[in-house]
C-alpha cells in the first residue's frame, strides 16, 4: 500500500455520501471508485467526484476492475451479509458501516468470516469518534470520577429520514429501530463500561412517526421512542432514552457518566464536557472545537473523519481494528434484546439472543 490509501466506496446513499465528503478532505485518502445499484445514488455521487473515480453498478465489477486498498461498506442494513461475501473473498481491508448486519444469526456468520480475512475488517461506529465523546472517555480513564457505577445515554432527534427504496421504514430491513439506530449507543455502553450486558429491560412505542405513510399497501412498523436499562456483569447500570420526535432539542445528544467521586456530561451539537467532582465539589465546563470543515461535511460532528482517519492509520501501522467484527456482534445482540424486551413487555438475558 503506498502513502495514499485508495478508496472504494459500495453504496452511495445517505452514509456514503458521507463517507465520500470525509475522504475528500483527508490527507492521505482518495477515492477512486463507488458502487451502488440504484442509478439516483451514482448520480450524486457522480456530481461530486473527480472525472477520474470509477463508477460501478456491481460490486463484483468494482473488485475485479477498480484500483482500492480499501473499501466502505455503506449500503442497506439488510444487503451487508450479502455484500461482504466477494469482499472478504477478494481480502481487501474493509470498514463496514453499522449495524453490522440486522440479526444475530447473521452477524456470528460475518464474525466468523472476518476473523479468517486477511485484511483489516473495522465496524463503522462512528459515534465513538465524536471529539467531546474523546474528551470524556480521556477523563473517564484518568479516574477523574472514580469508580464508574451508573451511565446514561439521551438521543432526542427529528424522525428517520427517507432513504433509496424507504428500506429503513420496516424492522425487516433494519432489525428495528433499537438495532439500526441504537447499536452505536449499545457499542458506547460497552466501550465507556469496558463490561459485557447480561440483561436488557426496554419500553418503546411507535407513537407519532411515519404512520400516516404507506408502502406497497404497509405502514412503518419500526419503534419512534423507548426506555432501555442495561445490567453489566460488574453490576454497572446504563439507560438510553430515545425519542425521535423531538426536533427542537437544544442537544441531539447527551452522555452522562457518574462515579463515587463525581459526574462527567457530554453534550453534542454544543461540543462541550462538563467535569463535575464531589470532593472538593467543583464543576468545570470545557469546550471541545472541532475543525468548521470537517463539521460541514457531515452529520455526525465530525466523528466520521475521524473513524476514517483512525482506520488509514490502522492500515499502514497494521493495528487491529478500534471496532471489531464482535464488537459489531455485541451491539447488535444488546440492540436485538431490547428489541425483544419491548415487544415481549419483559427483561430479557443476553443469553437468550446469543
């Protein structure tokens, strides 16, 4: 691999958009081609790409004919398995985007793929990048509030967007609402408490969402809002509160993590960290900048460059992968149990999923 890694990108909607705004302002990445079988995909990407990217309808043509180091799997929850079967046989480096796939049974069988693929296979869980997100694990590390016992997790946001096909509006597609959207919550739960979930009690709804629309004679079935706690096996609690109904939420999302010596607050779009001690009792609010450029590109405050980065640099100094194919596994078995909990109306074990 030389100095400048090589990108390809398979699915060109919403997230790979993304994807391919943040490898534009990389240092060190470009992109050399994309896939995607919907022809309204490939138009925009074809808008915004040098006349020198290659443009594929079949990911089987771009890994036979496209000059890539690597690959972003970006296409549709329910395609990933599909998709990742010719990548893995062709062995190029992969960062494949969240959930990794919309069941269980599905994510053992890439799991057990990417384990024997020669090439770096990294799960796009971009939140964990999010520069006040840094700033509080940094804190939380340093044992500025002690022992971690309780950690809470708020996402108040505007509805699902529509996406190619309006596969996103049915839990077939997506494996609900607490997989497809709340799997990177689930990662941050592991990744703050560095503990495994053994049980899962969620309450959720489909209250004011997506229902006076209809596809093919259906109506969306996926969840709009829910309660869900987490019992880690060291006894650490976490809660997530979800509403996407709530556009007019001063922070999409806020992360707070108490110890038995005090609280950390993370807070975005705000960018900023709240370090709260309980002894002496101070409270100190920090301000995390992050780059105007990189903000503008995408949705996630900047997260996804940053993955991006942390994934080039894994490539050259050969590094595993921040997320690994199991940690993929795990946050969509914690998503596929509240899932089950909140249909069912009780809490369920993770053994019950895995």
């Amino acid at each position: 691999m030389g100095d400048t890694v090589r990108f390809g990108i398979i699915g060109t909607g919403m997230m790979g958009q993304e994807h391919l705004r943040m490898i534009k302002l990389l240092p060190g990445a470009e992109l050399t081609a994309f896939a995607d079988p919907d022809s309204g995909s490939r138009f925009w990407a074809r808008s915004v790409s040098d006349d020198s990217v290659q443009e594929y309808s079949d990911t089987a043509e771009l890994l036979k004919k496209a000059p890539v180091d690597a690959l972003v799997i970006a296409s549709p929850n329910h395609t990933h398995e599909e998709v990742l079967e010719p990548v893995f046989e062709s062995g190029i480096p992969v960062l494949c985007e969240k959930p990794l796939c919309t069941t269980v049974e599905a994510s053992k069988r890439v799991v057990e793929r990417a384990e024997k693929h020669p090439g770096l296979f990294w799960v796009g869980m971009e939140y964990r990048y999010m520069p006040p997100l840094q700033r509080m694990l940094q804190e939380l590390r340093a044992g500025t509030i002690g022992s971690l016992r309780m950690l809470a997790l708020r996402e108040h946001r505007f509805p699902f967007l529509p996406k190619v096909g309006n596969w996103n509006r049915f839990n077939r597609n997506t494996g609900g609402t607490l997989v497809e959207k709340c799997c990177h919550f689930f990662d941050l739960m592991r990744l703050i408490t560095e503990d495994e979930a053994v049980r899962v009690y969620a309450s959720g709804a489909q209250d004011v969402n997506h229902l006076d629309e209809e596809y093919d004679g259906e109506t969306p079935d996926i969840l709009d809002n829910a309660y869900v706690i987490v019992d880690f096996a060291s006894g650490k609690r976490a809660l997530l509160d979800l509403c996407m109904f709530a556009e007019a939420s001063r922070n999409h999302e806020e992360i707070a993590a108490v110890g038995d010596a005090g609280k950390l607050e993370c807070f975005v779009p705000n960018s900023t960290v709240l370090i709260g001690r309980r002894n002496p009792h101070s409270v100190e609010e920090v301000e995390v900048p992050v780059e105007e450029a990189v903000m503008k590109a995408g949705g996630h405050h900047g997260a996804t460059y940053f993955e991006l980065e942390a994934f080039v640099e894994a490539l050259h100094s050969g590094a595993p992968p921040d997320v690994s194919a199991h940690d993929g596994l795990m946050a969509v078995a914690i998503g596929a149990a509240a899932e089950r909990s909140a249909l069912e109306r009780r809490p369920v074990e993770m053994s019950e999923v895995l």
